[in-house]
C-alpha cells in the first residue's frame, strides 16, 4: 500500500498578516481623519468665541455712553472716523466718544489674529438677523441696537450678532 504524501500549505500566515496590515491602517486613516476634524471644530469655536467677546465689549461701550445713545450717536455706525484725540485735559464730547469707541473697535476686529476677515457695525436695526459684511442690513428702525461682527471661516461668511436695548 502506498502512503500518499502530506502536502504542506505555505503562504497562509502572511495572509492573515496582510488583512491584519490593511485592517490597521484603515484604523488609523480613520483616526486621522477624527483628529483633522476635531482640530477644524475647535478653530471655528474659537473665532465665534473671539466674536462673541468683540460684541459684547462694543455692547459695554455702547452702554458706557448712554448720553449718545439717547441723541442716537450709535444708531448708524458703519464706516469708521478719524477718532478725536482725548486726554484728561481734552475731554471727548458723547460723539466724540462713540465715534473713538467705534473706529478702535473696528480696528482691533480687522486684525487677522483677531478675526480672519472681520469687521463690523453698530446700527439701529429692527431686525438683527440679516446682512453681510459688504451689505449689513441695517434699517434705522426698531428699538434695539445691533452690534454685528463678521468674518470669514474657512472661505465662508460668518456672522454674530448681540442686540442692545438701551
């Protein structure tokens, strides 16, 4: 009687070794992918961050000068002016001052550390929920004040907007 001979398998663990490689790797593109996100989330936390602080630091100018708010000084600031120079021996007048918070406000938004792209306006708006950088809506009606900052994340507008009712 004859004795078939045994036939040996070779090959079959680098198999299994390649499929674990391929598992792993697809494991870790994932994680990568997980990580760029997460670091794309926190950037755009943090310039609505940034913009929120911006808006309410122009709300706490705004409400530092209620004598301009009354003669209606913050009602349509868009374009900012050449700021009085004030000391302690040349006060500012109220329009003065809303015009130096203004232009120091909106200097320190266009900054790039700041906000990439930013820029804002303070107007009397009835409703604060629109407008664009180029075009902020501002209507000149209503009984609130619209603080709104702008900038651009991403490649992409961004808006944030506080409501002052003096």
């Amino acid at each position: 009687m004859r004795v078939k001979p045994v036939r040996v398998v070779r090959g079959f663990a680098l198999i299994e070794v390649l499929v674990s490689v391929v598992i792993l790797a697809i494991a870790a593109l994932g994680y990568a992918a997980l990580q760029l996100r997460g670091l794309s989330t926190n950037a755009s936390a943090m310039w609505r961050s940034k913009a929120t602080v911006f808006a309410y630091e122009a709300a706490d100018r705004v409400r530092a000068n209620a004598p301009g708010v009354a003669a209606g000084l913050y009602n349509n600031l868009v374009t900012p002016a050449n700021p009085a120079a004030c000391t302690l021996t040349n006060v500012c007048t109220t329009a003065q001052m809303a015009a130096r918070d203004f232009a120091e406000w909106r200097t320190a938004l266009a900054r790039p550390e700041n906000l990439p792209g930013g820029s804002g306006v303070i107007c009397l708006d009835s409703d604060a929920n629109d407008g664009t950088a180029t075009a902020p809506a501002c209507d000149g009606t209503g009984t609130q004040i619209a603080i709104k900052v702008f900038w651009s994340e991403r490649g992409k507008p961004a808006r944030f907007v506080n409501v002052v009712r003096p």
